[in-house]
C-alpha cells in the first residue's frame, strides 16, 4: 500500500505545483497587460499634448474668429436693413412733398394742353376746305 500513497502523493505534488505555475502566469499576464496599458496611456498623453492640444488651441481660435466674423455681418446687415429703410422713408416723404408741391403745375400744364388740343382741332362743322390735310 506504501506504493499507492506514494503515487498518489507524487500526483498531487505534480497538481500543486502546475496551479502554481498557473497563478503565477495568470499574475503575469495581469502584470504585464497592467503595464502595457500604462504605457499606451502614457503615449496617448503624449501624442495629446504634443498634436491634439496645439490643432483643438487653432480649432478654438478659428471658431471664434468665424462667430466674430459672423457676428460683425449680422450688426453690419442689421445696420444696412434700418438705412435702407431710413432712405425708403425718406424717400416716401420726399416723392410725397415733391407730388403736393409739384401736382398743381403738373394740372396746369395738362390742362393748358387739353386745351391746345381741344383748340387745334378742326371742328366738326366746318368744311372740307378748311380742314388740314394731314389729319
């Protein structure tokens, strides 16, 4: 029986050391995955400091400059819709001033016209003789 228990001795011996041998790959592997991933973070720190950080500042600038910009063209058609409307209604009032004080001479002078034309006419009593030729 001595033969057995030490058979079965040596397989548990064999089992114990392969579950070390195991949990000390199995923390190795953690150790390292545990490293490699601090050193990735480490790199993207870096390339973030040194390329993201300067392009995100320009980006930032850019943008501003465009909303100043955008900003500025909004006050400026702001600004241009109320003179043009300034001048529109300045405009109204002058046409209008310009139509009362104007339209009595523009009646004068169509009735003088009427007139002239009511006058150059031949009339329809009179005879051939005296009519123009032209008409």
């Amino acid at each position: 029986m001595p033969t057995e228990l030490d058979t079965l001795t040596n397989w548990v011996a064999v089992l114990a050391v392969a579950g070390a041998v195991q949990t000390l790959l199995l923390l190795g592997g953690v150790a390292a995955g545990f490293i490699a991933w601090r050193r990735a973070m480490a790199s993207i720190d870096a390339i973030e400091q040194r390329h993201i950080a300067p392009i995100s500042a320009r980006v930032s600038a850019v943008v501003d400059d465009i909303q100043d910009v955008t900003q500025r063209i909004r006050h400026a058609d702001d600004a241009m819709k109320h003179k043009l409307e300034e001048v529109g209604g300045a405009a109204r009032v002058a046409r209008d001033v310009l139509a009362d004080r104007v339209w009595p001479a523009v009646g004068v002078v169509r009735a003088v016209s009427a007139g002239l034309k009511a006058l150059s006419r031949p009339s329809p009593t009179a005879s051939r003789a005296e009519r123009p030729l032209n008409t």
